[in-house]
C-alpha cells in the first residue's frame, strides 16, 4: 500500500511538473523546431496583405513558408507559380484553413484573411498549439476580440497583431519622448487616414466563380449571393466582413493613439459622417469623424477618414499628431516623426528609419520584415514579453475603431465601461459588440 501510494504520488507531482513547464515555458528546448531550428510557416490568405507576409517570412533566417491556404483556388495557384519563381521551392496549397491547424509540422501560421475570419482563425490556431501573427484589425467586433486574448493565454501561445509601427525604432523613440514630458503634458492625439478610395460602381450579384469555396470565403459571416463587390478587395467596406477605413487602414493610427496617450479604451464616443461623394455598393461612410473622450484622465482622441481630395494635417495624409502643452509631434506614415516646440512651432527633434535623424542615431530596420523578425524571436524563445504588438494591441486597437463604428450608426454619443466591456445602461449598443455567427464557424463563449 505504501509502495503503490508513494507510486501515485510521484505520478502525480511528475504531472503537475510536466503540465507546468509545458504551460508557461520562457525558452524552448533547441530541438522543439527541429534540428536545424527551422520555422514552418503558413500563410492564410493570399490575395492582397498575403502577398507581404509571404515575402517577410521567407526574409527571416531560418524560416520556410511551407503552406499557403486561401478559399480560391485558382489564387493559390497563381502563388504558387510566382512562389517557385521566386524561391526556386514548392509550397503545398491549401483551401480550408482547418486541415493546416491539424498539420504537426507547420509552427506558425500567419493570417491575412479578410477581417472577418480573424479572431475565430486565431482562436483555432491557439487551439492547434500555433504561434500567430494576425493582420490588423485583428478583430470584426469588440466581443471576439477579447476571446482571442483568452485563448491566447489560455494555450500558451505567442500572438503578434500586424501593426508593424510599433516594430519602427523611430516610432519607439516618438512615443519615448513623449514618455519623457519632451512636448510637456500629453493631452490629445489625432488619427488621420487620409486615402484615395474611388468609388467601387456596383457589379450585382453573379454565379460564384469556378475556383473559389465561397462557404469558406464567408465564415463566420452571414452567407450572401455572391458578388464581385465582395470578393477580392471590396469586402472592406461592407458591415459583414470589413470596419470601413477605420477599422483597415485606421487601425494603425488607433493603436498609435492609444500608445502615444498611454490610454486603453473611452468611456465617452461619438462619431458622425456618411457617403457624401459615390453613388455605389459601399455600406461604410467614406467620411467619418470620430471623438474618443477619457474624461477621468483628461485626454482626448480624435479620428478622421477622408477618401478623396484633402490637405494635409502637418505634412501628414496617413499618420498621427500628438498635442502637449509644450508643442506637438507628428508622426507621418509607419517610420518617421517630427515635432515642433512652442507658441512660435519651432523645430525639435525628429527622426525615420531611413538614419534621418534629429539625434544622428542609425536605425535598424522597422517595416513588416523588422515586425516578423520581433515575432519570429518570440515563437523562438516562448516569450510573450518581447513581442512589439502583442494579442491585447489587436483587441485594444481594433476595438477603439469598433466604438466608432457602434456610435457612427447608432447617431448619439455612447457611454462605455472599459472594465466589463459593456456600455452602461445601453442594452441596443451592446448588440453591436458582437454578432450572430454561421454554424460551424461559431467563436466559442469559451475558448
């Protein structure tokens, strides 16, 4: 009895060990990926920002794109070819994105999948026990988002949210100074996405093409006639699928904002716009402006989208510009800032990833190559902690812009509590934090 007792008793602390190093490891054992310490990488949609992730992983050393997977086919196999191409390798092709999660030897996947498929693509991956680098907005709606923070936790696995900025050693040395008080109290930043966004006419509805698994293609979403102002691109600008500007574009600039401010999400929004320019099948407005309210620390955002002929905002159309009682920074693009002193905006310091510097500093490179390299080493060594745009910056980020959305079409200013994530006392407003998904593609209410 003794003997059988201490038995089980050693099972069990063995057990308890093993489940703890496998739940929170920091540093992976040198032959988890293999002898050689090879990445397998899998890209999810490979249409357009596709294209980017599979050029930026194939730029990391020791890192082997292996799989491509996207509902049309005649697509894949177009990438295939230029993948050979290019590489002089083959790549195994894929339609449903659920047979490269069972595949053991794939360790990363990396999604580019319209917004849409996000947040249930990463939950899935977490699930299979990938590492996941997300495109921005890594959300469709403010409820998903938050269960992908959870199951990125819940599996132990190291998400990265496609804001590549926070990758820009210059951005970082924006953000530091005003850290530092150098244009004095932060109180205010302003996002701007300033595109040139045509009208995209309205092709009607059509039989779906040879080729593409419009099933997949629609997801968690509610399945339409097939339409041409869908599917490939113009899916951003219908409610179902895309957030509008904001929420494509934007979300680089509300993650910014939220950065610079060294806030998380409003208490007080509102936001007001509308189609003002094309008579066409877009459901987002073209225009919109946005205000974000944190009356309890006194900071303010404010967010606008304009698609056609506009002036610049400090030398800026796609950018930020951050208000201090000591002057302003501006920060144009994803790699370079300036800022300008006093009631006379006198010059200060600036900086890009180009060397072009006010501090004469040399730059390591930022973009989406800088931005997989910091994803890359974080899968390596397990870390959650070294990751420059981790699973909360999708949520965050993307959920500042959902808000927006929310008052936009609700036309009043809503009150919300960052806390529970709900707004107060709004019973038609917290309908719009999530949505009713298709069966099958459910995302779960535990993850």
């Amino acid at each position: 009895m003794n003997n059988e007792s201490s038995r089980r008793t050693f099972l069990k602390k063995s057990a308890i060990a093993s489940s703890a190093a496998f739940v929170a490891p920091t540093i992976l054992s040198s032959n988890v990926f293999g002898a050689n310490d090879r990445v397998n990488a899998a890209v999810l949609g490979v249409n357009g920002r596709g294209k980017n992730h599979i050029q930026s992983l194939m730029n990391q050393e020791n890192v082997q794109v292996t799989t491509l997977c996207d509902p049309d086919m005649d697509l894949l196999i177009e990438r295939q070819k230029s993948f050979k191409d290019t590489y002089n390798k083959d790549v195994a092709l894929v339609q449903d994105m659920r047979r490269v999660f069972d595949d053991p030897d794939i360790d990363v996947i990396s999604i580019a999948a319209p917004n849409h498929w996000h947040a249930l693509a990463t939950i899935w991956a977490c699930q299979a026990g990938k590492d996941v680098y997300v495109e921005k907005p890594g959300s469709h709606n403010i409820w998903e988002g938050r269960k992908m923070v959870e199951a990125a936790h819940k599996y132990d696995r190291v998400v990265q949210h496609g804001v590549q900025l926070r990758s820009s050693p210059a951005i970082q040395e924006a953000v530091q100074l005003m850290r530092d008080g150098y244009i004095g109290n932060v109180y205010m930043a302003r996002g701007i996405v300033f595109r040139w966004r045509p009208s995209i006419g309205d092709k009607g509805f059509s039989p779906v093409p040879d080729g593409l698994d419009y099933d997949l293609w629609t997801g968690p979403a509610p399945k339409q006639p097939f339409t041409r102002n869908l599917v490939h691109y113009n899916w951003h600008w219908h409610w179902d699928y895309g957030n509008g500007d904001v929420g494509n574009q934007g979300i680089h600039e509300t993650d910014l904002c939220m950065w610079g401010l060294d806030v998380g999400l409003p208490t007080k929004i509102t936001s007001m716009g509308g189609k003002f320019l094309w008579d066409d099948a877009k459901e987002v407005p073209e225009v919109l402006t946005s205000v974000y309210n944190y009356p309890e620390e006194n900071k303010i955002i404010q967010f606008e989208v304009r698609p056609w002929c506009t002036n610049e905002e400090g030398g800026a159309t796609v950018g930020n510009i951050f208000y201090g009682d000591k002057g302003y920074i501006v920060v144009d693009g994803y790699d370079k800032y300036k800022s300008f002193l006093g009631r006379d905006r006198t010059p200060g310091k600036s900086g890009s990833d180009g060397g072009e510097s006010g501090t004469g500093m040399d730059r390591g490179a930022g973009g989406t190559d800088g931005h997989f390299a910091n994803f890359i080493e974080a899968v390596r060594k397990h870390d959650r902690s070294i990751l420059n745009g981790p699973v909360e910056t999708a949520h965050l980020s993307s959920g500042l812009a959902h808000l927006g959305n929310i008052a936009y079409k609700l036309e009043r200013v809503l009150t919300f509590n960052p806390q529970s994530e709900m707004f107060v006392n709004d019973p038609e407003a917290d309908k719009m934090l999530t949505r009713n998904y298709r069966e099958g593609f459910e995302v779960p209410s535990q993850v």
